[in-house]
C-alpha cells in the first residue's frame, strides 16, 4: 500500500468515524493491530474534533512504523475513536418566571 492511500484511508476514516461529531467536542483514536501485536495499543490524545486531522494520526503512525516493525499496515487494525461531549451553554441556571 502506498503511503498517499494510507494518507487517503485516514481521512477517509476520519470523516466517517467523526462526522457527526460536534467541534468543540473532544475525539481521540485507539488503534490496536489484533494480528502480530494485539496487547499493544496506539493512541491518539484528545483534542477538539476541529483540531483533529488526518495529518496528526499520520505523525502518530509513522513514528510506531518506524520504532516496531511488526506493526504492520497490511495487518488487520481496529480502530476505536473515543467521543467525550463537551456541555453547551455558559453553566448559569434558567430562572423561571411567572406571570399572572
């Protein structure tokens, strides 16, 4: 697989795992290769989902391709992206009114 696929792939998973995924929420990735390194895993710190992009999990990933070579891309991966809602609104309490 060329390394512009694997580029294409990320986002492409991204997209799909995050897109309902507010902005200011938090998203952060597990990624754990179920085949030659199963009780390993990689991950993703959280971060805004708009400030989560394709090129931060790429400088993950290259940095554990280049310390373990069995972490393989052709392997089969799970990925799992943790979602943390983060509360709208400014905190202050409704004050209710009545009239009459």
């Amino acid at each position: 697989m060329k390394f512009s696929n694997l580029k294409e792939c990320i986002t492409a998973l991204l997209n799909y795992l995050g897109y309902k995924v507010p902005d200011r929420d938090l998203v952060g990735l597990r990624i754990r290769n179920t085949e030659n390194v199963p009780d390993k895993l990689v991950g993703i710190s959280l971060r805004r989902r708009n400030q989560f992009k394709p090129d931060v999990v790429w400088d993950v990933l290259v940095k554990v391709f280049q310390s373990n070579a069995v972490f393989g891309l052709s392997d089969r991966l799970e990925v799992h992206l943790d979602h943390v809602m983060m509360l709208a609104g400014n905190g202050r309490m409704t004050v209710k009114t009545k009239v009459g």
